[in-house]
C-alpha cells in the first residue's frame, strides 16, 4: 500500500492532492484545523482509507508526539512507499518589519518553518530502518528567491525550509535506507491565500495591484493543475535528493 500524509489538506492544494490520490491501495492521513467532509465522504464513497487529524500545526511542542503516532498506527510491512506532504502554510502577517504583530510573526515561522522541519526530524528517525521509498515534499514558494516588500516573514520562512530541504537531502544521501527529500515551489495558485493577498492595503504590500492583475487576467494556475504535475514527479524515480524544485519545469 502506499501512504501519503498530507499537511493543510482540508482546501487549497492540500485539498485538490488529496483529491487526486483517492485510489485504491492508497492511505491516505490528511492533518488540517479543520476537516474537509467533503473529501472524508468521497474517500468514503470510492473505498479509499482517509483519516482526518485535527491539529494546529502552529503548535510545534504537539508536532514530534503527533508524528510518532501516526507513524505508530502504521504497519511497517503494510508499506510499499510513503510520503510526507508538507503543505501547510500562512502568508501573514504582510507587514513590512517594524509593524508587524509579534504574535504573526513567531506563528509563521513555527508553521511555516519549524513544524516542517520537526515532523522531519521524527519521520527520519523512526522510519530509518523502513527499507520501502520514502519521499518528504516541502512546499516552498517563489519568494523564497527575492525580497517581496511586506513579505520579510514568509519569504525567510521559504527561503530557510529550501536550505533545511537541500542540507538534509545531502545527509540523507549517506543513509543505509534513505528518504528522500525535495522542495516544490507552486507558483501562484487560485486560492485562498491569494484572496488574502489580493486584500492587503498597498502600504502593507506595494505590489498588491499586480496580484490583483494576475487574479483579474485568469493567470493564477488552479490547485489541482499543480497537485498532478507535484504528484508525478514525486511518484516518478527521478527525484534528486535535496532538491528545489518548481512547477515552470513541468509546463
Ligand atoms: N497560493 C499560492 O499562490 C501559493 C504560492 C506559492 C506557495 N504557496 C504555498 O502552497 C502551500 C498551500 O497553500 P494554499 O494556497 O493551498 O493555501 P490555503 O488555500 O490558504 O490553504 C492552506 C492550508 O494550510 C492549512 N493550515 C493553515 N494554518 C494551519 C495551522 N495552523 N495548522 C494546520 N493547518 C493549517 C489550512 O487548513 P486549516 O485552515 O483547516 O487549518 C489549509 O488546508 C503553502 O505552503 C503556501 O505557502 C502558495
């Protein structure tokens, strides 16, 4: 059976991979603050195994005990692959620095970064002597790569998890069974972060009108485009270990 736990999968893109994976012999683990019963009910529907885990992942001293059981709930033999999804993820606060609320700050940086990087950490450590494939995807994102006026928070947030993502890869090359590990950057999808975005006051973020544009012209690509193009690459053998990858490849 192949198993793939999924991070913010109740809308979005953690919603629209799930959406592609509900086939048979898949198990699915989907973790979110709220559950998508609309998912729970097709899971249902077309005899697919989904669980729903409630968590806050912004509560990164929940995240090692959480791994630890959902790994613990899985049969070692059962497993043919699995896959860790870490999607889940807060633009805010868009603030330039000096106006941002301290609350919004220290909270991305623990979902965005550190839930990631702990959920990594216990996966790696109890799966070590799993001899099946085992593939750990962050979402990463653009501004990773270039400073975004009012986006100093979650471009630190990617732009750290891109290096977490390569420095463990290297280690990971010298492991007796190892995982692999990739960044995937999604480029900019019809979602609901954009809508936050798109709602930003210009002095927040400058470039407000541009995502306007891009929402008004039709150019923000749909979840479920993205979903099947991350989706091949990781269930292919042509992963990299430790590498940053990004949706223009694969247009
Ligand atoms: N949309 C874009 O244009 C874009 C561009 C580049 C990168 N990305 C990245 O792509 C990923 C998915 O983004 P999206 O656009 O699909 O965002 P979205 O529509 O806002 O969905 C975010 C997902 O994360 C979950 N989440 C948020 N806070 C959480 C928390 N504290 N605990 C647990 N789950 C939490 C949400 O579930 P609940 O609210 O139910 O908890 C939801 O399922 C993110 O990592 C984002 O940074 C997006």
């Amino acid at each position: 059976m192949k198993y793939f736990i999924i991070t913010g999968a109740s809308k979005g893109l953690g919603e629209a991979t799930v959406q592609h994976l509900l086939q048979e012999n898949h198990h699915l683990i989907c973790i979110a603050r709220t559950e998508n019963e609309q998912l729970v009910q097709e899971a249902h529907e077309s005899g697919v195994e989904l669980r729903f885990i409630h968590e806050d992942l912004s509560k990164y001293d929940r995240v090692t005990e959480m791994v630890r059981d959902v790994l613990h709930s899985i049969e070692m033999e059962d497993v043919e692959e699995i896959y860790f999804i870490n999607n889940a993820g807060m633009v805010d606060p868009i603030k330039p620095a000096g106006k941002a609320e301290e609350s919004l700050v220290t909270k991305s940086i623990h979902l965005n970064l550190l839930t990631p990087m702990l959920v990594t950490n216990e996966f790696l450590r109890i799966t070590e002597s799993w001899p099946c494939k085992k593939v750990m995807v962050n979402i990463s994102s653009g501004a990773a790569n270039r400073p975004v006026f009012g986006w100093n928070t979650y471009g630190t947030t990617k732009a750290g998890l891109d290096m977490f993502t390569k420095s463990v890869g290297l280690e990971q090359q010298f492991a007796t069974y190892p995982t692999t590990l990739l960044a995937f950057s999604p480029g900019i999808m019809d979602t609901d972060m954009q809508g936050i975005i798109r709602q930003t006051n210009k002095e927040d973020f400058t470039s407000v009108d541009v995502f306007k544009n891009y929402h008004e012209k039709g150019e923000l690509r749909s979840p479920s485009f993205v979903a099947d193009k991350m989706l091949g690459l990781i269930l292919s053998d042509q992963i990299e270990n430790g590498r940053v990858y990004d949706i223009k490849e694969f247009i």
